[in-house]
C-alpha cells in the first residue's frame, strides 16, 4: 500500500476547496421572442374547441365485448379504415369500439355501408352528453 505524502494530500484538499466553492448550478434567463399573431392564432383556436363537443358527432359502433376482443376489433378497424379515427369505450360491462367522428348523420350513413361489408352488426350511434 502506497502512502501519500501530506502536502500532496493538503494540496489537493485545497484544491477541491476552491473548486467546490467556485462551482454553481447553471443559471440563466431565458427570453422568448414571440409574434403577437400567435396569441391571437391560439386565443381564436380555444374557443373553437369549446364550442365543439366532440359527443355532438355520430360515431359507428362496430363491436360491444370484452377488453381484448375490442382491442383487436379496433386494430382490424384502423387497419381496414385507415381515414378514420376509432377509440375504445368502457360501459358497464362492456367495451365498445366506435370509429369515425362524422357531423351529419347522412356523413355516417355513407360510411356505414362500407363498414357493413367488413362489419355487419355496425350501426350509428350519437353519444351522450
């Protein structure tokens, strides 16, 4: 075992000291340049959203059953029907697949027709509130 001379231990101690209180946390201010036409963009996109309700749309219900099997049924979905957005829905006690979010029923209706080639127990629903 080698034993280090004390001037070098108190060398390095020293150096540590100094270095340690030298040494601080990154801190800095960050300023963000942005147009004033993105604020009025987002203001205007808030209350489009809020006056949309998703649930005030028909939706095309194409299987009621349990978690993996509507898991599967909504991969097939996607797959099949790449244009339309599906989700998944849990209502006691079944799960539910949903896809398309159409505003009219006439919409749904022309949608139907070829989900009902894959899918024949499909109907129109139009949720809740």
């Amino acid at each position: 075992m080698r034993i280090i001379p004390i001037k070098t231990t108190l060398f390095v101690s020293f150096l540590i000291c100094i270095t340690a209180g030298t040494l601080q946390a990154q801190v800095q201010n960050i300023n963000i340049k942005q147009d004033a036409r993105f604020e009025q963009l987002l203001s205007e996109k808030r209350k489009i959203n809020s006056s949309v309700s998703i649930n005030d749309r028909y939706k095309i219900q194409v299987f009621s059953g349990d978690s993996e099997k509507s898991k599967r049924a909504l991969y097939d979905c996607k797959q099949q029907f790449k244009e339309l957005d599906g989700t998944i829905v849990f209502n006691t006690p079944n799960y539910k697949v949903w896809i398309g979010n159409f505003r009219t029923r006439i919409e749904a209706e022309r949608n139907l027709e070829e989900i009902k080639d894959k899918y024949s127990n499909a109907f129109i629903i139009k949720p809740q509130k």
